[in-house]
C-alpha cells in the first residue's frame, strides 16, 4: 500500500441546464469527507443566487438540495482545494451484506457462473486482480455507446462502454464472487478526457480498496464524491421534481505538486 502523502487536489464542476417553474433538484458533486481547504457551491437562477440545503444520503454522501427555482436558465458551480493527509475510509460492519447484494445496475445473481470462470478459484486480492484484468480486457472504451439504461448485462454482452459500464460489470462480477463491491463517482485528475468518473471500491482485509479497469487515471490522485451499489446513488444531477434539460458541463481536476504514476498492481484506498 502506498504510503500517504501530502498532495493539493483542485476541482471544479460547471453545470448549466434549462428548468421549469418548481424544479426540486439534488446535487451530487461535492467531496466528501477528506480535508477541504476551500469550498465554494453557488447556484445562479433568475439573475440572482439561490438558496441550497446541504444534508447525507443513506450513504453518507454530501448532498446539495436546490428546490423551488424559477423557470429560466440555471447554473450551478462549484469548486474545491483539498490538502490532505486522509485517513483511510472507515468499514462499517454491515458493508460485507449490504455490498453484495444486487443493484438497479448490477444483477449479480445472474453472473454466479461468470464470475467463477473469471476468478478460477482465486480468493483476496488475487480475485480481485483477476476481475479487473479481465473487463479490462474484454471491453472497449468507447464513448456514446450506452445509455443510463445500460446495466451488467447489456454491458457483458455488448462489450463496450464507458467509465460507469466498467464499473457496473466490475462491482456485479466481484459481487458474484463473493467480494463487497461499491461503486464511487470521483474527481480523476489526468483523465482525458475529463468528466467525472466512476470507479469499484472492493473490501479486502477488511479494507476498501479501489480499482478502476479502465486504467484511464491514476487512483492515487482520484477525490471522492459520493459512493453508493451503483450508478443510481452516485448521480451528479437527480431531477426531483419539475423538468430539466442539461446544456452544458465541464469538470475539471488537477493535482498539485505533479500527478502520481499509475501502478496497477498497487493497492490504493480512495481517500
């Protein structure tokens, strides 16, 4: 495991999205609980700033409420400067039930043979290898290619994806084998091109541990937002009430002295 060292991560999220009259949204985009130097979330709407109300998901992720605004243009900005030395995420005793069952995105009892093929009788952190070598493998990148429809199962088939189809049918086939698996939606310094991303964090030894199979940006850099079984509860943008039609993102993320070397055998908690 990497020793932990003191690093600036600088992120920023700029959402711009046409609403109707009362739309309730929430926000998924903030970092979660490691040291934040600064902070700022301002949500502009009819020509002045609106009102937001922090609180937790079942999770414990930070979620930002923004209800009640006006029809019009609305755009959402927010930015972080996190120093940190952060401790390593805490395990808490149901997670080894809770993040082996199956999800809106993950069908794991459909993958029970699979994922005894894949694993081949490995156990720990060689299964684990195992599994993210082998979506790593088997699936293309490629952008546009699924739909927030796509699951497990329409992934393995189709064989191509993006960031949050790796995850699904990486989290579903751990799962499968017996491994806890979550997935987190981060801030990924060095991803190109960048976005935000979702990664698996997998409990091992009693320790989550995260792992991207994509192989697209380095974990050590990566900050998270919000963790949750699956693309469902990580969400940057959930449309509660009203309507909404997004036009314009742009997420940015940068890490301070330089970008950490990507060692894939290494294992690394996201902090």
């Amino acid at each position: 495991m990497r020793e932990t060292v003191t690093v600036e991560r600088h992120a920023r999220a700029w959402i711009r999205a046409e609403v109707a009259a009362g739309t309730d949204v929430a926000l998924l985009i903030a970092a979660s609980e490691a040291p934040i130097g600064r902070e700022e979330l301002t949500v502009r709407a009819g020509g002045a700033d609106h009102p937001v109300t922090e609180t937790r998901d079942r999770f414990g992720s930070r979620l930002h409420l923004v209800q009640a605004l006006p029809e019009g243009t609305v755009e959402i900005v927010y930015s972080a400067q996190q120093a940190t030395v952060a401790p390593v995420p805490a395990v808490r005793e149901a997670d080894a039930v809770l993040h082996l069952r199956p999800s809106r995105y993950c069908e794991v009892d459909e993958f029970e043979r699979i994922a005894a093929e894949v694993v081949g009788g490995r156990d720990g952190a060689e299964a684990l290898d195992a599994v993210v070598d082998w979506v790593h493998e088997h699936l293309d990148y490629v952008p546009g290619s699924s739909t927030i429809t796509d699951s497990a199962r329409s992934t393995y088939l189709s064989r191509q994806g993006v960031c949050r189809d790796y995850a699904h049918l990486t989290a579903t086939l751990l799962r499968a084998g017996g491994i806890p698996a979550r997935c987190s939606s981060v801030y990924a310094p060095g991803l190109d091109p960048m976005d935000f991303h979702l990664v698996v964090e997998a409990l091992i030894a009693g320790q989550w541990q995260v792992v991207d199979a994509t192989h697209l940006a380095p974990r050590a850099s990566m900050v998270r937002i919000a963790t949750g079984q699956d693309a469902a509860d990580t969400a940057f943008m959930t449309t509660l009430a009203g309507n909404v039609t997004l036009t314009g993102i742009q997420v940015t993320a940068v890490v301070d002295p330089a970008l950490p070397r990507e060692v894939r055998r290494e294992r690394i908690s996201l902090r």
